[in-house]
C-alpha cells in the first residue's frame, strides 16, 4: 500500500503557509488553552474574575 504526503515533493517543510492550515489550528487551540487556563488560574489566585482583576469593572 502506498501512502500519500501531504506535502508534495519538492516543498520546504519549513514554508510558513497562511490561512485555516492544520498547522495554524492547533497552534490556535493550544493558545486558546493556555489563555484559559491562566484565566480560571488568576480567577482562584484572586478571588475575583479576569476583568475585576484588571481594574476593567
């Protein structure tokens, strides 16, 4: 059985590609996370939500 590359032959692995790229998404994701999660940790470390914390509200 052969399998296929999602890169074809000839392409740099390193080319920065733009756009919804599947690359592009996880990285998204991932910051997403951490945002989050620093979020929910600054909210219990404080005792009061992001915005209060920030002197927003």
């Amino acid at each position: 059985m052969e399998t296929q590359n999602s890169i074809p032959q000839g392409q740099n692995r390193q080319q920065w590609n733009w756009g919804f790229t599947a690359g592009a998404e996880t990285w998204n994701g991932r910051l997403a996370m951490i945002g989050f999660i620093s979020a929910v940790i600054i909210e219990l470390a404080s005792g009061q939500g992001v915005l209060h914390f920030w002197g927003l509200m």
